[in-house]
C-alpha cells in the first residue's frame, strides 16, 4: 500500500468532476422543459436575425426603387412640353390619334386578367372575341403607324418642295440683284 495519498486525492476529485459532469448533462438530457425552451430561444434569435436581415435588404431594395423611379419620373417641364407635343399631333392628325387610342385600349384590355366569373359564363366565346380583339387592336395599330409615316413623309416633301421654291425665288432674285448691279458698276 505504497500509494502517494496526495495522487489517490487527485484522481478521486478529478473522478468527482467527470461524475459532476456526467450527473450535469444527464440532468440537463431528462429536463425535457429546459431543453424545449433553450431551443425554442435559440431558434427565436435565429429568426428574429433572419428577419431583420431581409428588413435591411427590402429596405435597401425599397430605396433604391424610388431613387431610379425619382430619376425616370419627368419633372413639370417636361410633362407641359410632352402634354404640348401630344396635343400638336392631335391637331396635325386627329385620326392617326384615335386610332392609335383604340389600338392602345385594346391592348390593355387584353393585358388585364379576365376574372372567374368572365371565364365560367363566357369561356370559349370570350377566348375568341379576344382573339378578335386582338388582330383588331393590332391592325389598328399598324393602320396608325402607317399614318404617321405617311404624315411625316408628307411633311418632309411639303418641308423639301417650299425649300427648293425658296431656293429658286433666292436664286432668281440674286440673279436679278446682279444683272441690276453690273449695269450701275458700268
């Protein structure tokens, strides 16, 4: 019996602490309430952080929307002079505009969803009157487009016809200008 006592007093307190702990997690394994609380708080703070980081990203989203919808919306001079532009070509070409309104009207109509009652009560017959709609919408279209280009084509002619008769008055008056000149440098 030659054993150190001071070594046997260490391994029994380092016994005593393993056991401590042992005795811990098997105490902390069968409080079934703790460890649901525990969990329930953890999985909390997790999603609390989860939400405040999608908060702070929909924010920055958020901004950066109305900064570029700040920076594509016109300002009040722009709309009178669009307003001012708009209504010169409904002057120039009322029937170019109300075609193009048609065009345009059927078109949204067409865009917009039909509703559940619209689909039970009409089904195939509104599938067709939209079809319809819409290569009537879009001939009415092309028809619009077709005037403009045939209004501005025949504006850029009427522009080039009073160019070259005002060419031709200049020309003729210079022509004349010079023919009264030279007698009086004579």
């Amino acid at each position: 019996m030659g054993e150190d006592p001071d070594r046997i007093r260490r391994e029994i307190e380092a016994t005593r602490e393993e056991m401590g702990e042992t005795v811990g997690a098997l105490s902390y394994k069968a409080d079934v309430k703790s460890r649901a609380r525990d969990s329930i708080v953890e999985k909390k703070e997790s999603a609390k952080e989860s939400l405040m980081g999608t908060k702070d990203s929909l924010k920055s989203k958020v901004v950066g929307t109305t900064d570029r919808v700040g920076e594509a919306t016109p300002d009040g001079e722009q709309v009178k002079q669009n307003a001012r532009r708009v209504a010169g070509v409904a002057q120039e070409n009322p029937l170019g505009l109300a075609i193009g309104s048609v065009a345009v009207g059927f078109i949204v109509g067409l865009l917009l969803p039909s509703s559940r009652v619209e689909d039970q009560k009409l089904g195939p017959i509104a599938d067709d009157v939209k079809e319809k709609a819409k290569d009537t919408g879009q001939e009415a279209l092309d028809r619009g487009r077709q005037v403009a280009q045939e209004a501005a084509q025949s504006a850029q002619q009427t522009v080039q016809e009073k160019g070259r008769e005002h060419g031709e008055e200049l020309a003729s008056s210079a022509q004349q200008n010079m023919q009264e000149a030279t007698p009086s440098a004579r």
